[in-house]
C-alpha cells in the first residue's frame, strides 16, 4: 500500500494537499531511518568525558603515534575532506598501497561495527589496528606507550582523562580516548532536519529520490540512523560486478568466518556523507557515485535503474551531506630527549 502510494505520488498521479504527502513519505521513512541524535552517544565502557575527548583529538591527529612519524589517524581519514583520504585505496608505511578504501570516521560511532568486513566490534577495537598495521602506521604498542609516556604534557591528559587509575598512559587507553573524539564527530544534514519535520529541508527531487531509495529495496540494506552500517550481504548479490570492481583476491567477510557463505560478503555501507567520499566500494575502484548507485542497483537488486531513476537517487543521497562540528586543529606536546626517533 505504502509502495503504490509513493510510487503515485512520485509519478505525480496523486494530489494531497502538500502537507499530507510529505507526511506520508515521512511516516514511512522514519519506519526505516533514524535522525541523528543531538548529543553524542554512549559508548560500551567507555565514559566520555571532555577531558578524554580532547585527549582522543591530539592523537588523532598527531603522527608520532606511527613508526616512521609520517601517519597519524587524519592522513587517511582527513577531517578537512569529509573524514576519508579520497584514494583509490590508502598510502600508508614507506608508502606502500594498502588493499581496500579508506571509509569516513565521521558518524563512525553510530556503524554496529567496524571496517568494510566488520571485523572490529567498535571504535576502541578498531583504532588499535592501523597503529599495528604494516600497510598503515607499522607501530608496535610498547613504542607507542614509551612515545607518549615521554611527552609530559601527554602523561599529564593521559591522567586527566583517566583519573584514579595508577598507570593511565597505556595502549588500550589511548584507543578510548581516540574512540572518544570519534564518537563526537557526528554531521546532521538535511536528511535529519527532515526526518525531523521540516519539509522545506530537501528538494523536490530528494524527495523522489528518497522514495526510490525505499521502493526499489536500497533501504532494505542501508537503513537506520547511518543509512548502512549494519547488517552484510554478499557484493553481487543478484548479479557479480566484474573484478575490476570486485577482484578476485579479496573475499570480504569469509577472512573474519572462514565460512565459505560469507566469500564476497560486505558491510552495507553506511551511506552518510557519501558524495564527499568517493572513490566507492571497498576496491575504490568508482568514482562517480551516480555510476555507484546504478551498480548497486544490477549488482544488488537486478534492476537497471534508467538515467532519471538514477539521477534522483543520487540527489536523494546527497541530502545526506552534513555538517561538521568545528574541530580546532590541536596544538601537540613537544617530543624530548626521550622520545623515540622516527624510523624509516
Ligand atoms: C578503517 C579509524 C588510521 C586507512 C577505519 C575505520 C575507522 C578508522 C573508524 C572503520 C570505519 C568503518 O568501518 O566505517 C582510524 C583511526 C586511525 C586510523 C582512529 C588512527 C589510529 C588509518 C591510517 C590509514 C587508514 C593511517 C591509512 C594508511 C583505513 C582503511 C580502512 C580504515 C583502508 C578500511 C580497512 C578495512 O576495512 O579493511 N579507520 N584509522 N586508517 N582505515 Fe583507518
Ligand atoms: C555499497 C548505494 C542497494 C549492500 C554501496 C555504496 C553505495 C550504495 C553508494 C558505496 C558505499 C561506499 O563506497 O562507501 C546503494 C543504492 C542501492 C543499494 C543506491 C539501491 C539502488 C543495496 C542492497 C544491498 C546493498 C539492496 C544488500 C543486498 C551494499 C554492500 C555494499 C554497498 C554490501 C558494500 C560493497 C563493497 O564491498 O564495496 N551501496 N545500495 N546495497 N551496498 Fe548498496
């Protein structure tokens, strides 16, 4: 019923009063979609505090946390570029290609877990990887600890961050206070204002577009407050894409199981700040996100979405660019004698 009646009012063969029309394409979207929420959110043991938030920032943004002094959390997932580094796939240590796409950490907190196979459960998890990762920052925790131990400016936020522990400057520490920060970088868009009653907040066409998006099953994978960001279904689902987006090598979420249902298996991305964000896909291998949304509708739904249907998709997507809360670049302790120097 809902369908028909979208598909009636999107076809413009129905005529409610204004009002009206925009409720039911509202009533239905909320059944499926949930506006950001205004404050940041809790996260599993880990209070947030603004002493751990300001902390989590120095270190994302400060490279000693990388053996070589040359990476830190922001080269790959620059806030001033919408939270990703808008590569094919990452350059991390000596330079080195990593093998999948950078995702965006804004709105990050809110994805049921973490990477484009999920193998972290959430943000603490997930920022001890890179700093380890011989593709990403090469570190070694213990380096990591004596890096920061050495800067008495960072023993002193480390113990302002956790106070009545004896040991605060610890590995474990430092990814809370990064999933802290995280956890603040939340951009409500258009999207939200609308889902929150505003009708004037997207267009004519986003309007359509959202209700394609809904009839033609996209919402049946990217749903919830991240439009995405849960759930995981094989890449091709109805139909593989070719290997030059999908290559062969990479087998998603069967490296996490070992189950052989889950070759090819992905997270649904979340869809939040999408046309910020290209090149798509986990190979990064499509830099036109009209062209993303066509493949997703032959890969996904078996469908061959025409130019229009397309078109307004896309328009409905971006109403999902938001705004980002004001991130003052930090200024970083200085390093001392003790600090461990830069290795190649
Ligand atoms: C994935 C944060 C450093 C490249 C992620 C995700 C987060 C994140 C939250 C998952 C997002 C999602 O699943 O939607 C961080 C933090 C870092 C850091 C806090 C610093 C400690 C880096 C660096 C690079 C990088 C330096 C590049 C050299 C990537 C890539 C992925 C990723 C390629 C996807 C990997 C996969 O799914 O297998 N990062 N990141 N990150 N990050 Fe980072
Ligand atoms: C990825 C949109 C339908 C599952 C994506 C991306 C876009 C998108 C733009 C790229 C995200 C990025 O690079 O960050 C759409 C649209 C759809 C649709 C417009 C409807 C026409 C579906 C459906 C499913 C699904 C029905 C589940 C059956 C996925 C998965 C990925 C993804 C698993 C990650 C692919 C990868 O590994 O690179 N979607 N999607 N999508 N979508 Fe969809």
């Amino acid at each position: 019923m809902k369908t028909m009646l979208s598909a009636l009012l999107l076809a413009g063969a129905v005529s409610l009063p204004a009002g009206a029309s925009a409720d039911v394409l509202r009533d239905q979207a909320l059944e499926i979609f949930k506006p950001l929420p205004s404050t940041v959110p809790a996260v599993k043991d880990n209070r947030i505090t603004p002493d751990k938030i300001d902390l989590g920032k120095a270190l994302f943004f400060d490279t000693r946390l990388s053996a070589s002094g040359v990476f830190s959390c922001n080269s790959c997932h620059n806030l001033a570029t919408g939270g990703d580094d808008n590569l094919e796939t990452s350059i991390g240590h000596g330079w080195q290609k990593g093998p999948r796409n950078a995702p965006t950490v804004l709105n990050s907190v809110l994805n049921e877990a973490q990477f484009w196979d999920g193998r972290a459960e959430d943000l603490k998890a997930q920022a001890k990887g890179p700093i380890q990762a011989g593709v990403e920052m090469a570190n070694k925790p213990a380096l990591v600890e004596g890096t920061l131990k050495s800067m008495p400016a960072y023993v002193e936020a480390f113990g302002k961050a956790f106070p009545n522990e004896a040991a605060p400057v610890t590995f474990d520490n430092m990814a809370k206070a990064i999933e802290a920060f995280e956890a603040t970088l939340l951009t409500p868009a258009p999207f939200d204002a609308w889902l929150n009653g505003d009708d004037e907040a997207l267009s004519a066409e986003q309007k359509q577009g959202l209700a394609l998006f809904m009839d033609k099953g996209c919402a049946a994978c990217h749903s919830g407050v991240n439009v995405g960001g849960h759930g995981y279904y094989p890449f091709g689902v109805v139909e593989k894409p070719g290997a030059n987006i999908l290559p062969a090598g990479d087998k998603g979420r069967f490296a996490v199981t070992k189950t052989a249902d889950d070759e090819y298996v992905y997270r649904a991305s979340p869809l939040r700040n999408i046309a910020l964000t290209a090149p798509y896909f986990h190979s990064g291998k499509v830099w036109d996100l009209q062209q993303a949304v066509g493949i997703m509708g032959t890969a996904q739904l078996g469908e061959e979405l025409d130019e229009e249907e397309a078109r307004l998709i896309t328009a409905f997507l971006g109403s999902l660019t938001g705004t980002m809360p004001p991130v003052i670049y930090p200024v970083l302790p200085a390093e001392t004698e003790t600090t461990p120097r830069p290795s190649a």
